[in-house]
C-alpha cells in the first residue's frame, strides 16, 4: 500500500449518510483497511467504503528549510520538563532542539 492513498474519508456518499465532521474515531490497519465510530454511536469499528487511489509516482517530500529552526526559549523550557515522564531514549531529541 506504499503507492497508494484514501481520496476520501467520509463514511457516506449520499444526502443524509454520515459526514467526516460526525467522526469520532478511525484506525488504520496494517492491511490497508480503514475502521470508523461516529459521535454518540455504542456499537463496533464499521469499515470504512473504500476509496483508496494509486499514485501515479512516489510522492518525494522536500524539505521546507535547509536548516533547523529555532523554538522559542520558553517552548524548549516545557519541552525538558516533560522529559521526567518520558521514556529516556526519547530526551536526546529534546536536549538536541534548538531554541531562541
């Protein structure tokens, strides 16, 4: 499914059949298959209609800029206080940020 994207998230395709904005949940499995609950509905995961689309060719991600930018001061301030209920292998991310 590397090749491949959702051309649609609504779960209806007619007048009256439920909206994207009546969504409350959606998982993605590894098989491709979408699962949806709507807002105030107590039943099980509904699969999504497929709509899935092949690309024509690999999207290539660019970067927006060449270098890192900065955060400000007081933003990379919360950042390390919340390092104390993470997981240790994920602070040299957050020591690493640079910051104004």
């Amino acid at each position: 499914m590397s090749n491949t994207y959702f051309s649609s998230i609504r779960p209806g395709k007619k007048v009256g059949d439920p909206t994207v904005s009546m969504l409350s949940n959606i998982m993605y499995k590894p098989d491709g298959q979408l699962l949806y609950k709507l807002f105030g509905a107590d039943k099980d995961w509904d699969v999504l209609p497929t709509r899935v689309r092949n690309l024509e060719e690999p999207i290539e991600w660019l970067p927006m800029f060449r270098n890192k930018r900065p955060i400000p001061k007081r933003k990379y301030e919360d950042l390390q206080m919340i390092k104390k209920v993470m997981p240790s292998q994920f602070h040299s991310f957050y020591d690493g940020l640079l910051f104004e």
